[in-house]
C-alpha cells in the first residue's frame, strides 16, 4: 500500500492554548493590591481588638453537682460557680422533665465571695437553687452563668 491508498488523517482543529485556557492573567494594578492590603489591615487590626475586649471580660464557669425533687413542685440544683471572688453574677438554672422540656426556671443572682476562703482563694462557691416547677422534674441544670456588668 502506497500512501495514496491510505485515507488521508483529518486535519486537526486549530485551537491553541490561549483558545483552550484562555488568555494571560494580568498582573494586579496598584490600585487593587493597595486596596487588598487595606482590607487586610483592617481585618487585623478589628481581630486584634476583639481580643483584647473579649481578654478583659472577667470570665465566670459552672460546674453542676446534682440536684433533687422533693415532690412536684419544687427542684433543688446544687452547683459550683467559678469567678472572681469581688464580682457579682448571675446563673440561670433551669428544671426538665422526662421529655426534656423545661418545667422550671429561675436566674440566680450570687454576689462575692469572701475573699481567702477555699484553696482557691474564694473564686470557687457551691451554690443551691430552689426552683418551683409546673409538673414532675427529673433533672436539673444550669443553662449558663455570666457577669451583669459584662453583658452591657
């Protein structure tokens, strides 16, 4: 067979890389890097003060114990509460039933501690809340403890 007898190949399509990719990235203008570096800065320098705001807020832990439910209409949750021993805050506890809905509900307020006293020089206090209920609890818990003067 002669190369005349073979069939010819097909031509192939004129494409090149630019037509497949697409043309040559231009390079950022000065304009858009000084605004990029702006935009950094700023998300910096708003992180950095979030930080230091959220580093000063005195911080206020809890620890549940137990709790008891002397008769239908009334919980008794006993809990440790962790701040410092000058600063006044508040606990929200709450009663559930087997459901998990809450049938109680009571904000504590604990006031300071005696300075000194405890092996962590007061910061730590146990804590009972009395709290009437609706129907039957089987539980309950703190929902969450916070310093009044930091949620302002």
């Amino acid at each position: 067979m002669t190369s005349e007898d073979q069939p010819a190949a097909p031509a192939p399509a004129p494409t090149s890389l630019a037509n497949r990719y697409g043309g040559q990235k231009r390079a950022l203008t000065g304009k858009a890097k000084r605004g990029i570096l702006i935009a950094a800065l700023v998300a910096v320098i708003g992180l950095l003060a979030w930080l230091s705001i959220s580093s000063a807020t005195p911080a206020v832990s809890f620890k549940d114990i137990g709790y008891s439910t002397p008769d239908a209409t009334l919980a008794e949750i006993d809990f440790q509460v962790t701040k410092d021993p000058g600063a006044d805050a508040k606990c929200a506890v709450k009663a559930l039933d087997d459901r998990f809905a809450v049938v109680g509900w009571k904000v504590l307020d604990i006031g300071p501690n005696a300075a000194g006293s405890g092996a962590d020089g007061g910061r730590t206090s146990v804590q009972r809340a009395l709290v009437r209920t609706e129907s039957q609890a089987v539980s309950g818990v703190v929902d969450s403890c916070w310093v009044p003067d930091a949620a302002k």
